[in-house]
C-alpha cells in the first residue's frame, strides 16, 4: 500500500482549466502544443459528453489557480477495423512532482466508471514499447496485449 | 516464446517468496509446490541471492526470503540473469547478406515485443494475474483492417 494517497477530486475538464493542462503537458512532454489543447477541449470537453471524457485531477482543497495533478482522456470508438465499441484512453499525464501517489490510479478508474456506465466492457489504449513507465502503469491496472498489432510505414 | 528451465524456476521462486516477503522458505519447500528438483533450484536461488534479489537466511530454519521490491522488479529483471534475451549476440547463419540483415530486423521486431512484455510486468503484477481468472466470454474476431 502506499504511504500517501493524496485526497484529490477528479472531475471533467473546464474552460479554465485548459491553460493548466496545456502548462502540465508541456512539463511532462516539453513539447507546448496549445492550438492541439484548445481543438481537443473544443472537441472533447464540451460536445457527445455522454461517449468522450476529458477528466482532470486536483487536490481536493483545490483553489482556482491550483495547477492539476493530472489528466486522462478518451472515447468510446465503435467499429474501428471490425472492432465492437469499447473504451480508448489517448492521453494520460501526472504532474511529474506529484507521481507514485495514485493520482494516475485514481484517474484510470474514474475513466474506466464512465466506460462501463456507457455500457463498455473493455478498454484499449497504446504505448510506445520503449516507453516503460507508462506500460507498467497500464499493466499494473491489469491491462494486457490486446488481439490487434500496430503498423506502420514511412511515406517517402 | 520459450524460456530456459531456470529462467522458469527463477521465477516461480521470486514468485512464491514475494507473495509474503517476511515469510522465509527452503529450497525445498519451493521446489515442492511446483515438482522441481531441489538440485537445479539451489544453484538458481545462488544466482538470485548474488543478484539482490533473494536473501539467504541462516540458521536450523534457514531458507530464502525475498529482498527486492515486488512492484519494481520485473519478469525481465529475473530472465536476464539466466540468459540474454532473443537474438542478440547471437549470430545469424547469412547475416552479411542482404536477405541475412532483412531477417535480422523482422526477428528485431519480435525481440523488441517480448522485450516491451517482459520488462513492463513487475511481480506484483504477475502476483494480480495469477489471481484473475481469464475472462469467460472469448474476444470476438476481429475483421479485417480496413473493411467496416
Ligand atoms: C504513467 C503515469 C500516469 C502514472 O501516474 P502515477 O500517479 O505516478 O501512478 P500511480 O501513483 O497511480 O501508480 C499506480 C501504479 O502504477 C505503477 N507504476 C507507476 N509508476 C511506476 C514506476 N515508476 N515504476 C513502476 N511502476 C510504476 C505501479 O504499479 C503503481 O502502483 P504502486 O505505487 O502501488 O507501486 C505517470 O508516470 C506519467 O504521467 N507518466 C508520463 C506520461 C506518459 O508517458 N503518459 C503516457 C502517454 S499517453
């Protein structure tokens, strides 16, 4: 078990948080992209609300300009190459000072909850091999390889 | 994919030993739960105990009892003291041929894969899907990239 499981609130992304998740992915990635925040807000924080879900983390006596302790993203994706809908987790980040304190943890389940109550029964998402943290993240909320195999091809 | 046999009980020893990590266990009492020879598993805890992973206690109840951190050390960490993993450093018959580099870089691939799988699974999480049972309801066939 863990020593300090911050008491933190998790809740959908707001207008006023998108500066705070553009300042914390640019931390966690150093790459700053906020024309792709803005677009992604647009698209997932504020339409189809019932199949996307754009969850953020902050410390339960948050004030408003407390930063986040972190983010996940996803959608319910139907048909995809055959696929029946499930769940799909495209962004996930923890304030790098803040890690190994559950907030990812929290985070995944409360996604997984929006999931199931959309009436999804499985969830896929997908990591760089090389990119170990983030895959024994995944692994330890018990995900495994999935029954697809990523391609892809260098267009010259 | 296949392992060594003492890859195999290296991990079945981590495994038990880690599953009560204050608990101490003879080479014995190991090899009895899962049929193995206490022969070839004493010479395995040797390499574990060598490596930090397990830690030999002394005494008329002497045994193992584990020493590294379940939700750190993963499949990959354990594998790799017992053999190195997939092709590397190891030769391929043709490989200064074109078509000897084009079958290095697919058996890459491969490598690469089990390399991801074995180094991303900690033993606690292994412990979590000893515990699982697999779902009853069999994953649908996919149809072909492509077709909707
Ligand atoms: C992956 C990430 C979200 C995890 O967030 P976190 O809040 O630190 O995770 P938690 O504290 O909830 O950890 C839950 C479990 O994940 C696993 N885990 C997390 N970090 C780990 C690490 N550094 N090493 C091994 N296991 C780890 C552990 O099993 C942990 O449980 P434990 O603390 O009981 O051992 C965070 O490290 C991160 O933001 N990484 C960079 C961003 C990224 O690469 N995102 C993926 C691309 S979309």
């Amino acid at each position: 078990m863990r020593v300090t499981d911050t008491p933190i609130r998790i809740r959908r992304v707001k207008a006023s948080d998108v500066a705070k998740v553009i300042a914390l992915d640019a931390r966690v990635t150093g790459l700053p992209k906020s024309t792709y925040w803005r677009d992604l807000f647009a698209r997932f924080g504020r339409r189809r609300l019932a199949e996307r879900f754009f969850l953020v983390a902050e410390p339960d006596a948050a004030a408003a300009r407390t930063p986040l302790l972190g983010f996940i993203i996803g959608e319910v994706r139907a048909w995809e190459f055959g696929s029946a809908p499930c769940g799909w987790v495209f962004g996930l980040a923890v304030d790098p000072d803040r890690r190994l304190e559950g907030v990812g943890e929290k985070l995944f389940e409360a996604i997984s909850a929006e999931f199931r109550k959309a009436g999804m029964d499985k969830m896929r998402t997908m990591v760089a091999r090389d990119n170990l943290l983030p895959l024994r993240f995944f692994r330890g909320e018990g995900m495994m390889a999935g029954p697809y195999i990523q391609l892809e091809k260098d267009l010259e | 994919m296949k392992l060594q046999v003492s890859s195999q009980l290296a991990i079945f020893a981590v495994l038990e030993l880690s599953a009560a990590p204050e608990r101490q266990l003879s080479v014995a009492e190991i090899g009895e739960k899962y049929g193995i020879s206490s022969h070839h598993l004493a010479k395995v805890m040797h390499v574990l105990g060598r490596a930090g992973v397990v830690r030999a206690v002394r005494g008329a109840h002497g045994g193992y009892q584990f020493s590294g951190n379940p939700r750190r050390v993963t499949l990959l960490d354990v594998i790799q003291l017992f053999e190195p993993l997939g092709a590397d450093g190891e030769t391929l018959v043709g490989e200064a041929t074109e078509e000897g580099r084009a079958l290095r870089r697919v058996l890459g691939e491969v490598d690469d894969i089990a390399r991801a799988t074995l180094g991303s699974i900690t033993l606690a999480t292994m412990h979590k899907i000893v515990e699982r049972k697999p779902p009853a309801r069999p994953e649908r066939k996919a149809a072909h990239a492509g077709r909707r």
